[in-house]
C-alpha cells in the first residue's frame, strides 16, 4: 500500500521525478457524521430492513449508495415513509414540522442530527421565544438551513452574502441577532457577519461559534498547507458544503483545486508539471476514498507522501438516545 514517508510505484511516461503528496489532517469524517452513520448500521440490525431515512444521512454519494444496498430507503418528503415505519432524521437536522408529520404516520422516529446543529436549533428556539429577528448566515435550500429555518419560519432571514446586508431593512430598535450554518467557509462567514456589523451595530452575536469545530479544522489545514502545494484535491461529494468550501479556500490560497467523489474522477492533465500536491477529504468522505486515490496516483507517479498534522481532534458523540431506547425496547 502506502507509507508516510514512503516512495513506492512506477511513473507515468513524460513525467521526472517523484511527486510529493502532502496528507492533511484532520480531513475525513468529523464525530457528527461517524455517529450519524454507526446510528443507520445499529438501527438496521435492531430494525432490520426497509429502514426509512429523511433526506441523504450525510451528503456523501458512496456513503448513500452503500446504505441503498444495504436496504436503506432515502426520502425526500417525510409522507412517502409508510405509516408506523421506523425513519432517521439525518445529521443535518429537520424542522418541527416534519418531526410532527413523522409523529402523526406513528413512526419510531431516530434523530442522528449532529448535535452542533441541534445547538443552532435550540438557539434558534430561544431568541425566537424573546422576540428576536434572526438573520441566519448560510446557503438557502441547503437541509441544514431548511431545518433551522423550520423551528421559527416567520422570524428567520437568510443571508447568503454581503450584498443581501445591504438589502435588508430592519429598524434600529430591532432586537436581531445573526447565527450560521455549521458547515460554511469561516472567511465567507466572517465577510458576511463584518457587514451585519456594520449595518447593524446592535446586532446580537450567539453565545459561542456557530461554525463547527471539524469545518474549522479542516479548513485551517487547507489554508495552512495549500501554499505549500502545486495541486489540491479535495475528496467529497458535490452537495457537501463542507467539502466546496475545502475546495475554494485552496483556491483562494493560490492553490488549484478539484473536488472529486473518488479516484475514477481524478483527470491526469491535472498532474501534468505537479511536483507537490496536497490531498484533503471533507467531513462526510469515507478514509477508503482517500486512500484509494493515494494508492492511484503512487502508480501512476511514484509517490512520498507526508503526513501533515496540524490540528489535533478527538471529538467522540454518543448514539442517539432514541436509538438506545429501541435497543432496550427489542432485547
């Protein structure tokens, strides 16, 4: 296979030299997607097969795939689960409304919303309770978004950039308040709430960061590492937020950058006069993606790959209480 350090694998003709892989961690799946994904492998040996999940668990087009084949049925409207089904509610969260149509089918409903997003969702719930006017930092129709929007729809305004500040028309004895979408671009975000700020001094910020600790993380490696590379790819899937913003901020960084689902979307006139790339996964991409690609491209050119470690993790949340509950309920 392959090693830190290690050079190992034939070239590909027109190619000198051995190029460097730079392996950035932290990269791959973060502690909200790995117990969202334990909660669909535990849920299918307690409940077995057609096991109902609400929207995609975690936006990653070979974590989905497998679960199709396992008997997972995604959905995209909560009336197509059968009345009395089990059905999850995915790591990025679902509004009331769908909690309540769920209820009223008579489904066992598992919750594996990643509890950074729950914590939006309860702030969300709070400052509605005390009358504020919320402005909600982040991409509209992503289920993130849809779902925080969901817990007070009359009190949310969603801003996707500095040019909608300048669109909004709130009055200066308005109480609001800005939170954000876990997964965005921590420079994007910052842009945007600058501009909050400056149009709306009294604007409330939420007691603590909004953008999680993984997005963090794995974007600071980028930004750390990308300057020190020819090349960035970027292992995840189109619709992952997290893994789009990995992409632009290498770009932004000088750094070209693509984002594939895996090795069979890896184009080698990228490669061509590459001596140094950088090799990163957003947080719902599967580590076997990662090390396929790296395995690819030591054949095609030789390969020194090196560990880069920059921030350490060891972030760890339980299963959902409701799917404990149903194991107690089927033992």
């Amino acid at each position: 296979m392959w090693g830190g350090g290690g050079v190992c694998g034939g070239k590909v003709g027109g190619y000198n030299g051995v190029m460097k892989i730079i392996l950035a961690n932290p990269r791959g799946f973060c502690a909200g997607v790995n117990m969202a994904i334990l909660t669909v492998e535990e849920a299918l040996k307690i409940v077995g097969t057609p096991l109902y999940v609400y929207h995609e668990i975690v936006h990653n087009r070979h974590v989905v795939e497998q679960f199709v084949k396992e008997g997972v049925i995604f959905v995209d409207e909560i009336d197509e689960v059968p009345n009395n089904s089990t059905v999850i509610f995915s790591a990025h969260g679902v509004s009331p409304e769908v909690r309540d149509a769920a209820k009223g089918r008579g489904c066992t409903m598992i919750d594996a919303t990643c509890p950074l997003v729950t914590k939006v969702h309860m702030e969300a719930i709070r400052y509605a309770k005390q009358g504020y006017k919320m402005l909600l930092v982040g991409h509209a129709g992503h289920d993130e978004v849809v779902g925080t929007v969901g817990e007070a729809p009359d009190a949310f305004t969603i801003v996707e950039s500095p040019e909608d500040v300048e669109k909004l028309s709130f009055a200066d004895e308005d109480k609001l308040v800005y939170l954000t979408q876990t997964t965005l671009s921590m420079d994007d975000a910052n842009r945007i709430i600058d501009a909050i700020k400056k149009r709306f001094p009294q604007v409330k910020a939420p007691p603590s960061e909004d953008i999680c600790y993984a997005t963090t993380n794995r974007q600071s490696a980028v930004r750390e590492l990308a300057p020190r590379a020819d090349l960035c790819i970027v292992v995840g899937s189109k619709n992952s937020s997290n893994s789009v913003r990995l992409t632009e901020i290498s770009q932004n960084s000088g750094c070209q950058a693509y984002l594939v689902d895996d090795k069979t979307e890896l184009d080698h006139q990228w490669f061509k006069g590459v001596n140094t790339m950088l090799l990163t996964a957003g947080a719902s991409a599967p580590e076997h993606l990662v090390r396929e690609i790296i395995q690819e491209l030591v054949d095609q050119y030789g390969g020194e790959v090196e560990d880069a470690h920059v921030v350490a993790e060891d972030m760890h949340f339980n299963l959902p209480r409701s799917l404990r509950q149903l194991t107690v309920l089927n033992n």
